[in-house]
C-alpha cells in the first residue's frame, strides 16, 4: 500500500543523517554526542545544556561548539529542530493529546497559546528568511514562463492564494490542490521556463516528494515553501516559513506572510506590467458587479 505520509525515518533523514555524516569532521566528544542524540533525541527535546552534559558525559562547551558546528546559533536552535521532529512525527490524536497534557499553568488558553505560537513563528521569520533565495524566489516566478501552483489538504488554501495573487497580477499560473495524473500530465508538457511552486508543511505528504522529484527528472526549476532546511520538500531555490503549530491544527500564520511578501515583490518588478492587469481586473469587475456596494 503507497504511504500518504514520508515516514518517520524520512522526516528524521535529513539533520540525522547530517549527524552521521558529519562524524569525520567531528571530534571524538562531538562524535560521542552525535550518538547520544541519535539514540535519545526524543528526551534531548527537554533537556538543558546542563542536562544533556551530564547525560551525554560531554563538556557543555562540547554541546554549544557542536550546534555551532552544525550551522545553528547554539543549543538553543539544534534543540528547537529536534523539536520540531519530534512534533512533525506525532498523528493529529498525539497532537490533540499533547496539547492538554500540560499541567496548569504551564497550559495556557487555547486561543493564548495559538496566538503566542504564531507570534514566535512570525518572528522567527523575520530574522531567519534568507533574502538571497527570497530574491530568487521572486525573480524565479517573475521571470517563468508558466507557473504551477502546488498545495494539498491544509496548505491548499496557501496555494490558492499565491495563485490567486500571481493570477491577478497578470502572470500565467495555474494551480493543484490535489494531485493526480493530470498533475503529472501537464509537468511533462512543461517547457523548461516553467516553474513549479510546492508549499508542504509536517507531516510531509509521500506525494509532494514525488512531485518534486519528477519535476527535477525533467529539468523544471522547482520552488519549495516549507518549514526548515531539514524539511523532505527541497527546490532548487527554498523558503522557510516556520510552522509550529500550539495544537493539532496547522500553524500557518508566517507561511501566510511569507507568500504575500513574495506577491509584493513579484508585482513590483514591473510596476507597469502588474497596473495594467489590475486595471484590467477591475474593469471586468465593475463591469459584472463583483463587489457590494459601499
């Protein structure tokens, strides 16, 4: 039976397999605390550099020059991507489950909590975005000679609206929010001045992954929006948005901005191209009585 979901092992793969990859270039303790983490990443998620130094049998400065090793800022960061491992692994009943367990006051309101989660991720954003590959987003999507459009389940509603933007501004885009043959059919015609845009998001669809690949077996740029550089979803140009999520539903407040920073910048390349199709728009909408009256 074909998964729905990249397994466990798939979603771990990628900072994982960096762990073990890494050992060459690793001192004997770092190495040492590569295997402790590989064998007991689920309870390093709560342990303090304190902690994991005494359970690791490691230095703490061991700890800090290893995270740094690995391209975070510190512990801090490396333990906030296993974390977030840990809950893109976790079914929407662990979730659910998750979320009151906590004991009070430590569990906040719902509403509080999701709030104050959205708020961290958009911030995270905010000083994370790599604006290079931003950058390249845009000039990728500006300059394609077709744009296709990819979203399912949760983030089909990010896919409609980049490709509502993109559409309105004039540019020649089209949209999936569920795959099929058809999907496959149309990536095959493309030329290779198309691109392909997928948003995914924990847990990553086994499709989405496919998809990708395919589009690379036949020379299409691809464009991912998704949550980390250790995300399943990779382009040949990805932003990360994060998306970490105070319940069992999905957090998608920073992808949400994400995307409309990237609608700003592609209709602002050329300011003349993007007035006259939203001159045009509006002409057929007032024409056809889109809008109620003020």
């Amino acid at each position: 039976m074909k998964l729905l979901f990249q397994s466990t092992v798939s979603q771990q793969a990628s900072l994982f397999a960096q762990l073990e990859d890494g050992s060459q270039r690793l001192s004997k303790n770092q190495r040492v605390l590569a295997k402790y983490i590989l064998e007991h990443y689920q309870g390093v998620v709560f342990s303090t550099v304190k902690q994991l130094s005494r359970d690791a049998g490691v230095s703490e400065a061991t700890i800090v020059r290893f995270a740094k090793a690995l391209n975070f800022k510190g512990y801090p960061g490396l333990q906030k991507e296993i974390r977030r491992i840990v809950r893109a692994d976790l079914k929407g009943t662990e979730r659910f489950k998750l979320t009151y367990a906590l004991p009070e006051p430590a569990r906040k309101g719902p509403l509080s909590a999701i709030i104050e989660k959205e708020i961290e991720n958009i911030s995270t954003l905010q000083e994370t975005l790599d604006q290079k590959a931003f950058h390249q987003a845009v000039a990728a999507m500006r300059d394609a000679s077709e744009i296709i459009v990819v979203g399912t389940r949760s983030t089909a509603s990010l896919a409609r609206h980049l490709w509502f933007g993109l559409d309105k501004i004039g540019l020649k885009v089209t949209r999936h929010l569920a795959i099929t043959t058809e999907t496959y059919d149309q990536l095959a015609r493309l030329t290779r001045g198309a691109c392909l845009v997928v948003i995914g998001f924990p847990r990553y669809l086994r499709e989405l992954v496919e998809l990708l690949e395919f589009a690379k077996e036949h020379g299409i740029r691809t464009l991912t929006i998704t949550d980390s550089r250790f995300s399943a979803l990779r382009g040949d140009i990805s932003l990360y948005a994060p998306a970490e999520s105070a319940t069992f539903v999905a957090a998608h407040g920073a992808p949400l901005i994400l995307i409309n920073g990237l609608l700003h910048e592609v209709s602002a390349m050329d300011k003349t191209r993007t007035l006259k199709a939203l001159n045009r728009f509006e002409a057929v909408a007032e024409s056809n009585g889109y809008f109620h009256a003020a």
